[in-house]
C-alpha cells in the first residue's frame, strides 16, 4: 500500500509578502518588500515577524542593511528614543520582533564602503561606454540596463497572485508569483508615501549630511541651467549613467549578497522553521529568483 503523501503546505504569500523555497535548504522564505519608512511597510514586517515568533516557527530575520549602517541606527535612534518615534523603520520593527522572541537578526546587504567603492568603478565604465558608442558602448549600455530592469521585473516568472511552475490551484504554492504592480494596489501604502518621503530625507539629512547637501546642490545646479539642445544631451546621458549604476552596483549586485545571506541563515534555521528577510521592494524578485536556483 503507497504511503499517504503529505499535504501541501498553504503558502504564506499574502500583499507584499512573497513566499519562496530555498533551493538549497528546503527552508521557507517570506521576502517582505517594504517601501522604506512607510508606515505600512513598517507594520507589515513586524506583523509577518510577530506572526511567526508566534507559531513557534520563525527562524531568523535578515535585513538588507551592514555592520556600519545598522550601528549608526542604533546609535542615533535606540528603542524609546525620540527619533526612534520619528523615524519608524520597517527594519528595527522587525529586529524588535526577532530579539523578543529570542531568534537571530542577520544585518545581510553588502558593506557600505564596499558599495561605494563598486559605485565609483561601475559610473566610470558607464561613463565609458557613453562616451564609446562606435565601440559598442551604447550596446553595452542598453544591454545592462535591460538586464537590471529584467532582474528587478522578476524576468517575467509568474504574474501576481497567478500561478508558476508546479504551483498549486488555490494558493497553497510556496512560489506562486513574483512582486507585481498588485502587491503596490494598496491604499495604506500610497497614504504612506509622504510619510515615507519625509523619513526618508530626514534620516539621509541627519546620517550623511555630507550627502544630503550634495544632492541638493547637484539638483539646484541642474534646475539653474538653461534649457538647450546639450543642456538636453548632458541631462540625458546623466541619466542613463544613472540609472545603469543604480541597477548594477546597488540592485542586481546587492541582491546576490542578500541572496547568499538569506540562504545562510536557511542553513542554520532550523528544522521547520522560516526564515523573514525584510528587503526594498526593487530587490524582493531578484533575491527570489536568486534563492529559486541552486
């Protein structure tokens, strides 16, 4: 007589919250794509933190910041302190959960001088290339965007809330769908937006004010110039370098340090057990279809 096969685990993935199966480990992942400083964002990754502490069956958190960056949060903005208040994050709410139920915070995103020295060396090949189109400059321009955007868009696996590969009727998938503009459909995000915004240029103002000022100056400098056909140019070839670095250097490169942060603490979980990783909602279908292969 065959051995009864054991039901399908109902999936956890809910708006915003994807579900996806370590390849490697075998261990459950709730990618929680957060739009930083949103009060949505913070309260959906402490509910999905919380829920799992409660059932016994989280296993740790990562969290897509480093050694240096999380020190100087703590530092700045401790539980209980006023900016801690004003500065809500979605990333110390679910630290809060994890410490309180005894379980691993694991701080899983690159170094921020490894970044910026990745940064500097990515604009001046983007640079480069710009300044290279009968070299294939251009071409390979276009082709690294495209593959940064593919990576962000999740490839085009799965639509939302649909099913995928060998998904189940009725939702009980572990993979069944990638972060899709449904996930953003959500009342409580948009009314957080400006929340968000203020958090977000407030915490950048007080932790790299060096920074903050830099930007500032570099978009009054670009608002005083005249408007001109190599005004035009300059702005336009400022964007794509741009917009080649940020899906390079600070996307597609940092979702496979998370990736591989992530799947190390699926090693160490726990039988059982789930691990929650709270990530920019730009990372959650990279990192996924990162911890989807071996």
């Amino acid at each position: 007589m065959a051995a009864a096969r054991a039901p399908p685990r109902r999936s956890r993935r809910s708006q915003q919250v994807l579900s996806v199966t370590d390849s490697a480990t075998g261990c459950e992942v709730l990618l929680v794509a957060c739009m930083h400083f949103n009060p949505r964002s913070v309260e959906r990754a402490a509910s999905v933190t919380r829920g799992l502490a409660e059932e016994g069956a989280l296993g740790a958190v990562v969290l897509e910041t480093c050694p240096s960056r999380w020190r100087k949060v703590e530092a700045m903005q401790p539980p209980g302190s006023l900016l801690r208040g004003l500065l809500d994050n979605e990333m110390q709410a679910a630290a809060e959960e994890a410490e309180a139920a005894g379980r691993p915070v694991v701080l899983g995103d690159r170094r921020v001088e490894e970044l910026l020295r990745e940064v500097r060396s990515l604009a001046v090949t983007a640079a480069s290339d710009l300044a290279s189109p009968m070299a294939g400059g251009w071409q390979r321009t276009a082709q690294e965007i495209a593959r940064g955007l593919s990576q962000v868009a999740g490839a085009g696996r799965g639509r939302p809330g649909g099913r995928e590969d060998g998904g189940e009727k009725g939702g009980l998938s572990d993979d069944r769908a990638a972060l899709g503009v449904e996930d953003l459909l959500d009342v409580q995000l948009a009314l957080g937006v400006p929340v968000a915004v203020f958090r977000y240029v407030l915490s950048t103002a007080l932790k790299a004010p060096a920074f903050a000022a830099a930007v500032a100056a570099y978009f009054a400098l670009v608002g005083a110039l005249p408007d001109s056909p190599v005004s035009d140019a300059a702005g336009l070839a400022l964007d794509v370098l741009t917009l080649r670095v940020l899906l390079g250097a600070v996307l597609r490169d940092r979702d496979e340090v998370l990736a591989r942060s992530v799947r190390s603490a699926c090693g160490s979980a726990g039988r059982g057990r789930a691990v929650v990783a709270v990530l920019g909602a730009a990372h959650c279908n990279g990192v996924r279809l990162l911890l989807r292969e071996r």
